[in-house]
C-alpha cells in the first residue's frame, strides 16, 4: 500500500511538470513557426512591423520562463532578424539585445536547442561592424561558431551560418564544403517552412561562388 500511495504521489507531482514543459514546447514551436513565416513567405516590405510584433510574443515568453534557454534563444533570433529587416544604425539596439538574449541563454544551458544560441550569436559577431559602430569581432565569431558545430556537427543551420562566415572571411574553397553538409542535414518534421527557406539561402550562396 505505501509503495502505491509513493507512486501516486510521484505522478501527482510530476503532471505539472510535464504540462509545463509541454506548454513552453508549443509556445516555443508557436514562435518558430511564425518566424518563418515571416522570414520566408511574407513580402519584404512587410517584415520589419512583423517581427516586432512577433518580438512581443517572445519577450512575454522571457518573463514567463525566466530560467529556460529557450524563450531567449528565440528572442534573441526574433530581434536579430527583426534588425536585418529594420536596417540601418535604428537596429543597433536591437541586435545588442539579442546579443544579451543569447548570452543568457548560453549561461543556462549553451547546448540547448542544439547549440543555437551560439550558433545565433556567432553570426551576429561577423555581421555586426566592429568598433567603434557596433560590437563586431570575427575572431569570437569564429570561436561561437566552431563551439556549435561541436554540439550540432550536422545541423542545417550551424554548417550555413559558419559557411557563411568563411565565406565572409574569404575562404569559398572551404565554405562550399559546410554549404553542401548544410544541403545534407536531416529534415526537421516540425520545421518544414524554415527548412525550405534555409535551403533557399544555401542555394543562393551557392550560386555566388566561382
């Protein structure tokens, strides 16, 4: 009868649990899926006042799960993206609040996501200018960058985003490799407009090269 009553008591406490991480699953599922849509199926003019919308979303996520990597990885990603479309010295701002966005989630757990908030803040670091306008560092891009390949050495995102910082540093011969592994990555099921669209990108890199 005890063995039974110490069972019961476990599963009670338990269900909360599991509920509460179903519900940040399907909200962080819920954001991810609007970021692509965003990014790749809305009109380029129409982006900029959708992630800032979408911005709020993930910041309300934050504040609701304040110790989780995840609602920050995303956050970050929504506000970096949010400043490509924004462009300019207006989303300065913005990428060093996705920058702070992604070192907090690092210091939470730098292999969440599978490594995606290094991955994220790698790539800002070789787009961003360098002092004395930005934060820009290529050698710390590379460091972030080559820590995540480590933790996804066979995701779509971590090969294109660090091919994409050879390529800025002028290595094609070698950026072509990790743009064709990229093209090689499983499907993500849950994923699908952000893995067509990612593979977009590649292509378009792809053709650039000589």
């Amino acid at each position: 009868m005890k063995k039974g009553l110490v069972s019961l008591f476990a599963s009670l406490v338990l269900l909360p649990l599991l509920a509460h991480a179903d519900a940040l699953d399907d909200a962080v599922l819920g954001i991810q899926h609007q970021w692509a849509h965003i990014q790749y199926q809305l009109p380029e003019n129409q982006r900029e006042k959708a992630f800032e919308a979408l911005e709020g979303k993930a910041a309300a996520l934050v504040s609701q799960y304040p110790d989780r990597a995840e609602p920050k990885i995303w956050d970050g990603i929504v506000l970096s993206t949010w400043a490509g479309a924004k462009g300019g010295l207006g989303a300065l701002s913005l990428v060093k609040r996705a920058r702070s966005q992604f070192e907090g989630a690092i210091a939470i757990d730098p292999a969440s996501m599978d490594g995606s908030a290094l991955t994220s803040l790698g790539s800002l670091y070789y787009q961003v200018p360098g002092w004395p306008i930005g934060f820009g560092d290529d050698d710390k891009a590379g460091e972030l960058l080559t820590r995540a390949l480590t933790i996804n050495p066979d995701g779509i995102d971590s090969n294109y985003f660090y091919a994409d910082y050879l390529l800025d540093q002028g290595e094609e011969t070698k950026a072509r490799q990790y743009f064709e592994k990229a093209l090689q990555a499983r499907p993500r099921p849950q994923r699908p407009v952000a893995d067509e669209g990612r593979r977009q990108d590649i292509h378009k890199k792809l053709a650039t090269l000589s």
